[in-house]
C-alpha cells in the first residue's frame, strides 16, 4: 500500500511543492515546527533509513536539502536537517524523509 508520501508525489494528495526533480519532491509540512518546514522525499519509496539499499534515489535526499534552502532564503542563514528512524525515533510515516526547519534560532539539543 502506498504512503501518504506517495500519495503527494503521485498527485493523488493536494501538497504545496517547493521543489522537485527526477529524484525527490519537497513540500510543506501540514504542521510545521519552524517559519520554514519542509518534507523532502525520494520518489522511489523506501520505509526508512535502516531499510535503505547502496544505490537508490536516497542519494539525491541532501542535494534537494541544499536546493530547498536556496529557495526558501535560508542556505545563508541556516537550517536543520532532520531524520527519524522508527518509532522511538519519532518516525511517524513508513517512507524515508527529511525534515528542513529554518526560519528561527533552532535549539540544541533538540529533545
């Protein structure tokens, strides 16, 4: 069964795009934790980063991070890149994806 994730990329769910290219889609978070939330994911579904491969469009997950930021005005300023991994991790959708979160001064550590 497809993720929501899937869903978006295959435009069966309406989601605000930031950016996409043959590898990833990015866009807004429904329920953003910054001024500048972003879901980056790759399009070839993989559930997480424990179940990733050598070769896949995962690869391209941090180049679309840096192209996000660009486009969002935050590449100078900063941001944060988030990943979690399961369900103790705070993974709360079975397709890998990356958090970007800019917009403010972002606390460490994160909780």
């Amino acid at each position: 069964m497809p993720s929501i994730f899937t869903k978006i990329i295959n435009g069966e769910i309406p989601a605000t795009i930031v950016y996409q290219d043959a590898f990833c889609v990015a866009f807004r978070d429904l329920d953003p934790q910054a001024p500048v939330h972003v879901v980056i994911v790759p399009r070839q579904e993989v559930t997480g980063v424990a179940a990733l491969t050598e070769l896949g469009d995962h690869q391209h997950l941090l180049f679309a991070a840096k192209k996000v930021a660009e486009i969002e005005g935050v590449a100078e300023s900063g941001f944060r890149l988030v990943i979690n991994q399961g369900q103790d991790g705070g993974q709360s959708v079975d397709h890998l994806h990356v958090h970007l979160l800019a917009g403010r001064k972002l606390n460490w550590p994160p909780g």
